[in-house]
C-alpha cells in the first residue's frame, strides 16, 4: 500500500523576512510566523481540508507548530498531532535553535512535548561566532534518513508532516517555499 506524506513548509518568519531584506542572520532564535506567514497559513489551510489525514507531524520549532495550529487546529478529519524533532531544520542559523521543552509547552499547552528532551536541537560541539553549535552536514543527512525510515514505518496510510526548507529539500528533493506542499510516496 503506498503512503502518502504531504511535506508542508512553515509560513514565512521573522527570520525569512529579515533574511530576504537583509541577507543576513538576525539572530532571531526560534524564529516566530510573522503576519505575512500568518497570512500564507490562512490561504493554504482550505487546500488541505479536503485531505483525511490520519495523523499530522509537527517540528517543535515555534514557526512550524504556529504553522500547524493554523492548518490543522480545525481540520474536519480532526488528525492526531505529533510532535517530533527528527525533522527539525539543519541547524545552520539562529533560527533553527529550539527553546526548550518546558518553554514550548506553556507556549502551547495543547500539545505534547513529554517524549522529547528538554534540549531537543543539535547541540554537540563548540559554538559559533553567532551562539550557537552548527549541525554537521553528516550527521543532518542521517537524520534526514531516519526519518524516511521512521515514515515508512508509521501505520497511517496519509499523513502530513510540517516543517523546513533545507529539511524537505533533502528528504523531496525540492526546495520548497514558505507553506508549499510537496508529495511524497512512500
């Protein structure tokens, strides 16, 4: 039977923003939707409704759950909503630092963030000029590979999963733009 996973690309950031005006890193860690992104979220959510998904998979960086609250929070099929840190974004910039877990859970206290660490990003290493540890291309491949692995052995026959761009360009092979929907077949 194949598996049909929607990769779906958070809305734009405070980061994308900056990132597009300035070309530069703004230090913007755990970077939130900005209304823009807010905006993109709204439009994309009536697309999906027609979709029964069985279950959802969020990244716990802020930008993608705001993401799928607005996608998801009120889908008709109602799906479960997992959070999970193996598709995190590459950790490269200030953005993709999480906050820790007691942090997002007050944020969003609907969810559940038990299974995961209280410090859940890559954080193995000597940190940068900009503070933070970068993510080895090596180990940011496996992970993308692991999580192939951990979707294909998932019961649920629709799924889909929220996340990032250098992530999905990985595991799609596309890069994806903010709130983008790309199909994969497993």
């Amino acid at each position: 039977m194949t598996k049909i996973v929607h990769c779906i690309r958070h809305g734009q950031s405070t980061f994308n923003a900056h990132w597009v005006e300035h070309g530069e890193d703004p230090g913007h860690f755990d970077a939130p939707l900005t209304e823009l992104g807010r905006q993109q979220v709204a439009e994309r959510a009536p697309e999906l409704r027609r979709y029964s998904y069985e279950l959802v998979v969020t990244s716990p960086l802020t930008r993608a759950i705001q993401t799928t609250m607005g996608l998801f929070g009120d889908h008709p099929s109602s799906p479960a909503i997992l959070v999970e840190c193996l598709h995190r974004e590459h950790l490269e910039s200030s953005c993709d630092v999480g906050r820790a877990v007691s942090h997002l859970a007050q944020d969003f206290p609907h969810l559940h963030f038990g299974h995961l660490d209280e410090v859940w990003w890559h954080s193995e290493g000597e940190v940068n000029e900009r503070g933070f540890v970068y993510e080895p291309a090596p180990v940011f491949e496996e992970r993308v590979e692991r999580f192939r692995s951990w979707l294909a052995e998932r019961p649920e026959s629709t799924i889909a999963v929220v996340g990032h761009g250098t992530f999905f360009s990985r595991l799609t092979g596309r890069f994806l733009a903010n709130c983008e929907v790309a199909t994969l077949e497993l």
